[in-house]
C-alpha cells in the first residue's frame, strides 16, 4: 500500500500543549458558530466538539465583549483556543492576556508599525503563535492591482507579504492558510506556499457549502492537498453544525492513513446477495466506533459469499449469513452468532482489541 509521505520539514509551532509542523501529525481544527460572549454555549459546544476528535477550536472575537469572554472559556476548556481576530489590536492584545493560544490575525492588516509590535511582543511573551489567515477574497490591493484577480501567486505573495512583518520583529512562531473557495486555486496556492514557506500549513476551503456539497468540495481539495504530503492543520468549513465538520475531517485524514487514533468503517456497497439489514447495522457501528481511539479497520459485510475475503485488511467483521452473522477478526471467522446479537458481539471484539491498543 503506499502511503502519503507528509511533509516534515516546516518549522514546529507550539499551540497549547500540541505540536504543529514538522513529523508531527494533521491536527483538527473547528470554529465555534455560538455567540463568543455566551460562554455557557461556547464551552458546551467545544464539549460537544472534543468528544467528535476535534484537537484545536478557533472562536471568533469581534467585540470587547467577546475578548472578556476568553478567560473563562479558556479555563473550561481541554483543548487549545485560538481567537480569530480582524484588524483591532486591542481585541489581539486583550485576547493574548486572556489565555489564548493562538491568535489569528494578519499583520498587514493591524495598522500602525507600533500597533503590529504590541500585538507581537505580547504573543511572544506568552509563547504564542500567530496564523496568518490569507483569503482570495480579501486579498490586499496592491496584489489584486499587480494581478488582476485573485490567484494562487497573489495569495502566497500576500502570505510572504504578513511572514515578512512578523519576521522583521523576530517572530517565527507562524502559522499560514491560503483559502479560498475555488478547489483548483486553494490547492495551487498551497502547493506554491510549501515550496517557498517554511512554517506549518493549516488547510481550508473557505465557504465550501453545506453539509454534503460542503463534505464533497472540502474532501476534494483538502484530499488533493493531502495526498501530496501537504498541510499541519485543518478545518473542514461547513454551513452546517461544526460537530460535522469535526467528522469530515476525520473521516477525509483516515482516508489517507493519516490518523493514528481512529476507527475506520469498511462497509460492502450491498448486492442482491444481502442477507442482513446492512445500512443500518454499518451506520450504528460508525457511530459507535467514532469513539473509539485507536487506528481499528471495521468491516460489516452483506453476505458471507465473499465474506471476510472482500475485507481482508480488516481487524474485526461481521459478514451475514441466513440468520446469523459470521464474527472475524484478521480474516479468520472466529464464531458465529445469532442475527439479534451480531452487533453486540461485533462491538465487544471492538473493545477487546482498542484495549489491546493501549495496553501497546
Ligand atoms: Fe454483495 Fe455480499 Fe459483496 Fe455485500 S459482501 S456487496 S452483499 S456480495
């Protein structure tokens, strides 16, 4: 099988207690769509958000009142915190002294030179960093002036353009996207940006729809992106709950091998050969392996024709049989168990060999 050889050679950027860049693996990221200031609702969602895999949430900071609000969201939360900042030193600056981990922020678009070195030196006095978030859609004049419409030159030149401020004030700790919402441009311009920018890449396609077409455009370009060992971090960005996003994101990393900690369904198309209640069986073992922390291959076959043959890379399976199911595990049938119970029995081999996994 080959696999994706991932790019290690960035630079390594601490974000809490993650590492970033480097050998180090793809981080989840997700954003909050609750109102920042309600922080009851914003810890709730990052709850819900942790419990589907997500590593790293970014919440918005638009106003004094959610800038307040970041202390007591960081002192109730398990996983790093990045404010998303436009323009407004002051948010920055209030953000950094509230706990966050990680702001975002482009420093082109700060202002005023001492404004820019406030907002750095208070990130380098914590030991934070700072992403520089280029969007095609808001790129700056002078670049859309020099070529005409956004591309993926114009984006890496406005990347280069904010790296270039931060590291006139020494600063390195630096993260870069390049979003856009057109797949071919954003995976051109990230492919330019590895080559000519040292620091991790957090991948994006910006405003890339709802739940399916979103989940469908988002695979495409963050999977092509991907498959050339390319990108840090990165947010599947759904007009859709962000819980969903976490599971794309997820879902899209193992397909590439590129999650150690998670579960992965193999599931037969169905034929007229079915003999068991497949669709709903394979959606509640999904369900139930989403929890499930170790790189585990599930099968749940339709028939036992082909039966543990067609998912011979799996761990565990199940493939029916008339009234029965046939329970195997590394492609040998262990025993066979009655229909009502199959799914149970299924999720105990799960259990056994996840337990197994971290007693490794
Ligand atoms: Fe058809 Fe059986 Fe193959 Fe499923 S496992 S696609 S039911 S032959």
């Amino acid at each position: 099988m080959s696999e994706v050889i991932h790019r290690q050679d960035t630079r390594q950027v601490r974000v809490g207690d993650l590492t970033i860049g480097g050998k180090n693996e793809v981080v989840i990221q997700s954003m909050t769509t609750t109102k920042t200031h309600d922080v009851d609702a914003t810890v709730n969602q990052i709850g819900d958000l942790v419990q589907a895999g997500c590593q790293v949430v970014r919440v918005a900071c638009p106003d004094e009142k959610a800038a307040d609000a970041i202390p007591e969201i960081k002192k109730r939360i398990t996983i790093p915190l990045v404010v998303d900042i436009h323009f407004d030193y002051r948010l920055a600056l209030k953000a950094i002294e509230g706990g966050a981990d990680k702001i975002r922020i482009n420093p082109g678009n700060i202002g005023k030179r001492d404004k820019v070195e406030a907002v750095v030196n208070a990130a380098k006095e914590k030991g934070i960093p700072i992403r520089i978030g280029v969007n095609a859609g808001s790129l700056e004049k002078h670049i859309l002036k020099k070529y005409g419409y956004p591309t993926a030159d114009g984006m890496v030149e406005s990347a280069l353009h904010h790296i270039k401020i931060l590291e006139d004030l020494n600063f390195y700790d630096i993260i870069v996207s390049l979003k856009a919402s057109d797949v071919s441009l954003a995976i051109e311009a990230y492919e330019k940006a590895a080559k000519v920018i040292p620091y991790p890449l957090h991948l994006g396609i910006t405003e890339s729809g709802t739940l399916f077409a979103g989940t469908v455009k988002s695979s495409a370009g963050l999977g092509a992106i991907l498959s050339k060992g390319i990108g840090n971090t990165l947010r599947i960005s759904l007009s859709a709950d962000p819980v969903e996003e976490v599971k794309v994101a997820r879902e899209l990393l193992k397909s590439f091998s590129l999650a150690s900690n998670a579960a992965t369904l193999i599931s037969c198309p169905t034929c007229g050969r079915i003999e068991i209640d497949l669709i709903s069986i394979a959606n509640e073992v999904e369900d139930y392996i989403s929890e499930i922390r170790a790189p585990i291959k599930v099968a749940v076959l339709g028939c036992a024709v082909n039966g543990p043959g067609e998912a011979r890379e799996a761990d565990i399976g199940i493939a029916g049989a008339r009234g029965e199911g046939l329970l195997f595990r590394h492609g040998e049938i262990i025993r066979k168990v009655p229909e009502e119970t199959m799914v149970e029995e299924l999720k105990k081999e799960v259990d056994k060999l996840a337990k197994e996994y971290a007693q490794e």
